[in-house]
C-alpha cells in the first residue's frame, strides 16, 4: 500500500468511526483492511466469514458512503477473507492499539481472535443477518381500522425513535390471532427503522432467534451470539408463543433484559396475551407484561372491505385490466370474515381467473371461486378469567372462592363446573388450568373434569346449567 492510500484508508476509517460510533467500529472494523483500490472497486479483507458476512449485511452501504466520500469514482466494495496464515497487519495508529487492546470488552471478533473460531455462516449468520423481510409489507401498505389504530400508532412511534430517544413502551408487545396484520407491523417496524440509517433494527422469527442460539452452543460461539444480539438498537421478535426450551428461554429473557435495561428497544408479537403463554417462564411473562401489551382485534366488515380494495389496487399495477365491481367487493368483506390472509387470496384467485380465462370478474364467479374461503362464524375465544367470572356470578360465590383451599359444598360444584368448561372450552392443558385455578395439581383438575361430565350425564338439571354457562361464555 502506497503513502497516498494509506492516508487515504485512514481517512475513510475515521469517517466509518464517526459514522457507527466507536463500540460499533471496535466490534466489527477494527480488523478490517484495504488490499487495494482498482478503478471503480475497492478490495477490502477481513480474517473470518462471519466478520465478511455480518458486514455486508448490515454495513455494505456505510462503507461505500464513506469511500465515496473520499474517492466519487467508487462504485464497488470486494470484501474476502484473508488467509488464516497470513501475519496480522501493523497498528494503523494509537487509537486503534487501544482498541484491539481492549481485552475486556467480548464481541464476535474478539471471541474468534481468542480461538473461539470464525461463526459458521450457515448456523449463526442466518440467525444475526435476521429473517427474510417482505418489501410489501410497509407502513404505507398497512389499512387500518378500528380493530388496529392503537397497535399502528405504537409501531409507528418506535420506527420514528432516533438513537438516543427515551423508549416510551419497552417492550411493545402486540398480540392477535393468525392473519389480523401482525407480522405486516413488526415487518413495517423494521423496515422504517432501517431506512432511517441511524439504528439497526433486527426482525427475528422466534424459531430463527431458537435456532441460531442452539446453534452456537454446539460451535462453542454462544457469547459471541449474544453480544452481538444486544448490540442491535431495536429487536423485534415474531410469533413468540413458539419460543421452547429451557435454555432458550433464559437466554431470550437475558437477551430482554439486558436491551431493556440498556435502552434499547424491544417489540414481540404473539397470538396470545403474555399472561395466556403458560410455556413461557413467570420471569419472561413478567417482563413482557411490563411493557405496553397491545392487542389487534378481528377485522370489521369495514376494514375487510378497505383491505380488499388496497389488495385490489395493488394488483392493478401489474395487471392494468384487473378490475374488481364494488358489489363483488362487498360480498367478499361480508362472506370472509376469518383473517386479512383469506381476503388477499380470495383477490389472487380472481385476478388468476380473469386473467387465464379471459373474462371479467362477477358476482357469480366470485362466489364460486372462493366458495371455501367462507367458513361459519369463528366460535368467541373463551379465557379462563371469563369462565371463573361467569361461573362465580351463576353461584353467588366470587372469584377467590374458586381459587381458594375451601372445601365446603357450595364452592367445591361451582369450582369443578369451572374446572370443565376450562377443559372443554379453551386449549389450555389440565396444568396449566390448575396453576389458574390456585395452584392445584393436574389430577385435582382431571377428578373435576371427570366428576362433572359424569353427573351431566345423569343429572338433567346441571346439564341444563352447564349448558347455559356455555352459550354465556360463548355469545
């Protein structure tokens, strides 16, 4: 490397330095070297994949700003990786000693200098370069109704957030059933945060962020994995009721408290309420009660409809001749009522039909095109607090009765009838029903579920009473 390109490099590295900060330099640019400069390309080397790989992902476009800063004609970054047996290079200059002296401060670069090994691309990389985004799935594409203004409004206000800000709702955790736009938020989240250039914003599946800690367990890189988890300036997770394991579990609950008390930002996505995800640890259903838990409700007739024609106009701009009449608009919001994902299929089938076939779309047509798609009224999600509140008020007994140790006959059939319709009218296993019902043990809620069920049979006027609790809970 000549004189000029030496102070040329120098230059580029300290406007990377001011650009991503200094812990964020020290991490991943410290060991990162120029080769040459060629033209319109600059070839730069860094000693292991993973270093190679997380930079490309998340910097590529910073390095080159800065280059083209100094050097307009650069077009083209070329990072490799440098061979093992090559001799490390000479300190640039006092400031970087110090920070490669630094040997306190664990990152993955540090961990791989230490013998730690470079981080397989095909484990951890896939895990820290996030899950796959999907370019639709934007703030501008998001409809909103009645159902899910106040989920939007918090999304909005954390994608806004500069580096630096006070985190108002830390974490935002947004909860509702399949297909109600959840995953469309923590998409939009993410990509707004991006955009802005000042934070990096991570969007993980739940079952990436799993696989990509066990992974490093096994390649012995697990610190690694995590420092650089909570370097990200706003994590967002998605579909958390997926989250198993023991290990796992401690790891994402030191993961959260350790962004939270750092103050970085935070949004999960679930399709249940965190008091409602009984795999979890009481420490995590803890903390994610502590931030501000949004839920999406079902989607209006009025909102399907809005969703339809978004979907439509959409469409139109690759399919110029697409048209969809506002009658058959309005039939489809009111037969599809399930979730925003049977509405979107239900406008491809049409548009497939009356593209293939030639012919426009009609009432007739659509209603024999998505005849499937219409499915009878989603029974009411019963919660067990609902069941216990329902029941307590049938008896004239309250709520801590039912949960209290008392044996006395008049609490003992109401508490075993609540027992039973817990078993038949929600998912929860009979533990978990337990633990909601004073902490009793499994076989104490079996004995319930089995006594009843046996006097329904026999006993006409409970049956009656049963009955009538059922249609409370479920109207």
């Amino acid at each position: 490397m000549t004189s000029m390109e030496h102070d040329r490099w120098a230059r580029v590295q300290g406007r990377l330095r001011s650009t991503v900060g200094e812990d964020v330099y020290t991490s991943w640019f410290a060991r990162m070297d120029l080769e040459s400069v060629q033209g319109e390309s600059v070839h730069m080397s860094v000693p292991t994949r993973f270093l190679k790989s997380w930079i490309q992902a998340h910097y590529a476009d910073r390095v080159l700003s800065c280059w083209q800063a100094e050097l307009p004609e650069v077009h083209r970054i070329d990072l490799t990786v440098r061979s093992a047996m090559r001799c490390a290079p000479p300190v640039k200059d006092a400031k970087a000693a110090g920070d490669e002296r630094r040997a306190d401060r664990v990152t993955p670069a540090t961990m791989e200098a230490r013998g730690a090994g470079p981080m397989p691309v095909s484990a951890n990389h896939e895990a820290l370069g996030g899950s796959p985004l999907d370019p639709r799935l934007t703030f501008d594409s998001f409809v909103l109704g009645r159902s899910n203004t106040l989920a939007h409004a918090a999304a909005r206000q954390v994608a806004e957030g500069r580096r630096g800000d006070p985190v108002m709702f830390n974490p935002l955790y947004i909860h509702a059933g399949v297909g109600l736009g959840k995953t469309h938020l923590l998409q939009a989240v993410t990509w707004a945060g991006n955009a802005g250039g000042e934070r990096k914003v991570l969007y993980l599946t739940v079952e990436k962020f799993m696989y990509g800690f066990v992974a490093a367990l096994k390649t012995q890189t697990a610190l690694a994995f995590k420092e650089a988890l909570r370097g990200i300036d706003v994590l967002v997770i998605d579909d958390l009721q997926f989250l198993q394991g023991k290990s796992t579990q401690a790891e994402f609950c030191h993961t959260l408290n350790a962004l939270i008390d750092a103050g970085r930002q935070v949004v999960i996505a679930a399709d249940r309420p965190p008091s409602e995800l009984e795999t979890l640890d009481d420490r995590v259903r803890s903390r994610l009660a502590g931030g501000l838990v949004v839920e999406m409700g079902t989607l209006g007739e009025e909102l399907r409809l809005d969703i339809l024609k978004s979907r439509v106009a959409a469409a139109r701009a690759h399919h110029s001749g697409f048209d969809v009449p506002l009658p058959v608009l309005e039939y489809l919001a009111k037969a599809i009522t399930h979730n925003g994902r049977d509405l979107e299929g239900a406008v491809n089938r049409l548009l497939a039909h009356s593209k293939l076939n030639a012919q426009p779309v009609t009432l007739e047509m659509a209603e024999r095109e998505v005849r499937d798609l219409v499915r009878p009224q989603e029974p009411k999600r019963v919660k067990i607090e609902d069941i216990q509140r329902v029941v307590a008020r049938q008896y004239n007994v309250s709520r801590s009765d039912l949960l209290s140790s008392r044996r006395t006959a008049n609490v003992v059939r109401p508490r075993q009838v609540a027992m039973y319709l817990a078993k038949t009218l929600t998912l929860r296993s009979l533990p978990e029903i337990g633990r909601r019902f004073g902490g009793r043990d499994h076989t104490t809620v079996l004995h319930a579920v089995r006594k009843i069920e046996a006097l329904v049979g026999k006993d006409v006027a409970l049956a009656d009473e049963v009955e009538l609790l059922k249609r409370q809970l479920q109207d």
